[in-house]
C-alpha cells in the first residue's frame, strides 16, 4: 500500500494474457510518471484498477478489497 492506497484483482484478470506488469520501459526503469517502480495495466478493468508505484504484490485466498471499494464502488471496476 501506497499513501494508504490498496487495490486487488482476481486470479482470472491477473492470469489474462493483456494484463501486464511493467517494470521498464523501452529497456529503461520506468520513470516516476509511469509508475516506477513497477505498475499494472488490466485492460479488462477500468483505470482506476490500473494503479501505478506498486511497491508489493500478495496472494490471496481471501477476498481482499480496495480504498475504493471501501467507498461503494463496484469492485471488479469494468461493470
């Protein structure tokens, strides 16, 4: 988490072969305005689900929630 910023996918969207985990761009480290040092991109979601500065990665059996979920938004983000 990231300035109390926390967000989770599900397994499906995670294993999708266009979900991607940046750690570089154009054989560069990625600069702070696209998300060094790492960032997601899901295209099956919308970009709220696209966090940048990804500082950790767990997996999970349970369902975890994000800060935006925790205000009432849809948790899978693209419906």
């Amino acid at each position: 988490m990231l300035e109390g910023y926390a967000t989770g996918i599900d397994k499906t969207t995670a294993q999708h072969p266009r979900t991607v985990l940046a750690l570089d761009r154009d054989g560069q480290p990625l600069p702070p305005g696209y998300g060094y040092p790492s960032t997601r991109r899901t295209p099956t979601q919308l970009g709220c689900k696209n966090p940048k500065h990804i500082k950790a990665i767990f997996e999970s059996n349970s369902f975890n929630q994000g800060c935006r979920e925790d205000q009432g938004c849809n948790w899978f983000g693209g419906g």
